[in-house]
C-alpha cells in the first residue's frame, strides 16, 4: 500500500479531489480491518460530495452496509 499512500499524499497535495475519490476507494478495499476501511471509505465519500462526483450514492450505500450511515 505504500504507492497507493504515495498517490494519495499526491493527490491531497494537488487538490485533486477526484483522483481522492478513487484513492480513498482503492485505499478501503485493500484495507486489513473493517475501521481502516470504513476510514477511507468515508474520505472517499466526503470527497464525492464535495465534488457532486457521480459516485457519491454509491459509497453512501457501501456506508450503510458497512453500518457506518443511516438511512435517512
């Protein structure tokens, strides 16, 4: 994970918020534990909303599943 935490440095260095996204997405599915992925998963979903990016419903739901999110 260290070239993905590279990216990511990068990334926040950049303000490239989209490449977050994806980042933060890649970041929680190669996650070890359920928290650290439920961290950067949330990252990567602030990050959606920020940029109303596309994928923004979708790690909402991975949220909910996760327990992490409610259902409004």
């Amino acid at each position: 994970m260290t070239d993905l935490n590279s990216r990511l440095l990068a990334a926040h260095v950049a303000d490239d918020k989209a490449a977050l996204v994806s980042l933060y997405r890649q970041a929680a599915a190669a996650a070890n534990d359920q928290n650290a992925a439920g961290f950067y998963l949330t990252h990567a979903y602030v990050f959606a909303l920020e940029l109303d990016h596309p994928d923004a419903p979708a790690l909402r739901a991975e949220l909910i599943a996760q327990g992490r999110e409610t259902v409004l």
